[in-house]
C-alpha cells in the first residue's frame, strides 16, 4: 500500500527482524516510472532488509514521474534539469531522516538502488554524502558531475561499496558513458564492482542475479 505520511510516497517491505535496527535499502526508480517498478525486487532481496521503495516528485504529462525532467534543443540534445536534480537529491536526503526516526533503521547501514535516472541519483546522493551510504546499486545509469554540488576531493569515500552495471546494447544510455563514471570512481579509488551485460535498458535476469549475489556476498 502507498504511503503519504513522509515528505515522498513510498512504498516499503519491513524487514523481518522487527525487533532491532535493520539495514535499509531504497530503491530510485527511472524517468517515467513509479514506485512500484523496483518494489517488484522487494521479496527477493535478503530478508534482514528493509526495503522502501520511493516516488520521484515531478509528474510527466505522458505518466509517471520523474526526478528532473529532460529537455530537448532543436537538434534533439538532451540537457537535464539541474536545479531539479538537486531539488530532489536533498529531498530524499530528508525523506532518509524522517524515514530513520519513523522506523527502526540502522542509520549506519542505508544503502541506494537505483535504475536510469535513479541511478544517476544513487551516484549523486553517494558522491555528495558518502558518510551516509554503506553500498550504492546502480543499474543503466552514469555519473552527472554537474549534480555533485560539494568539493569531491575533500571527501572520504572509503566506507562506500558499489555495484554498478549497463547493457553493452543500451540505446537511452550508451553504455561509454557507464564506462566514464567507473574511470570517475577509479580515479577517487572508490571501491566498486562493474559488470556489462548483453543487454538493452533493462535490467536482464542475469544482471539481477549478479546483483543478487554481490548484495548477498557484502552484507
């Protein structure tokens, strides 16, 4: 069931330790989609977890939603909208404070999944307050510099884990640009694991499983 009482809707699976602070994983779904895309994952993901699945704030006149919208020029070139992106990226910092007063989450073990265009916000949650994200997911997406907001080389990025990967055959996201933001996290020796899939903007079975098993692996 939807649930309005935060400063997003959200959907959320509770973890079955009820009894003490859990792990949280929040799930960013992509432009045009809703919460209930990843909410999907919820039941097979490690059951110590809990996992919420949040709605992004700006509504698309096609449907859906999105955390910032694209623009096109007159040659078709995509710009995002950066004062969106960063209206959104503080929202969820805050939607994260109510969320760990609200319930019994570990405030020291919050994790970010992400797909497209949440990934891209994974990325910027992490890199703008690595100190409070234990591992960052992140498929079909890249890393948009112009939504990093502080000075990165300031920061201590050793307690943050990535999982990052893209379909070799994405058309929405070419997948060189995946490959940019991995040279952007070798660079700050940001630790992550990267993986290509034979696959297009989607999230392929395999790519799931390989997730799967990394989540499973490093909790």
């Amino acid at each position: 069931m939807l649930k309005e009482d935060l400063s997003i809707k959200y959907l959320i699976k509770e973890s079955i330790k009820s009894n003490e602070n859990t792990p949280l994983l929040l799930l960013m779904h992509g432009f045009g989609s809703n919460e209930g895309d990843l909410h999907s994952f919820a039941n097979y993901l490690p059951e110590k977890y809990t996992v919420i699945s949040i709605r992004a704030p700006y509504t698309l006149p096609t449907g859906g939603y999105a955390w910032y919208n694209i623009n096109f020029d007159n040659d078709m070139n995509k710009f995002n909208d950066h004062n969106q992106a960063k209206d959104s990226i503080k929202l969820i910092a805050k939607f994260l404070d109510e969320v760990v007063n609200k319930y019994p989450i570990d405030s020291n073990d919050i994790s970010l999944l992400g797909f497209s265009q949440g990934t891209i916000l994974s990325y910027a949650l992490g890199l703008n307050y690595p100190k409070r994200f234990k591992k960052i997911i992140g498929f079909s997406g890249y890393i948009d510099e112009a939504m990093v907001f502080t000075k990165i080389n300031d920061l201590d990025y050793s307690n943050l884990n990535l999982y990052i990967s893209h379909g070799t055959q994405d058309p929405v996201i070419p997948v060189d640009w995946a490959r940019k933001s991995i040279e952007i996290l070798k660079e700050k020796t940001i630790n992550h694991n990267y993986k290509e899939f034979d696959s297009g903007h989607t999230i392929s079975a395999d790519n799931f499983y390989d997730f799967k098993n990394w989540l499973e692996s490093t909790s």
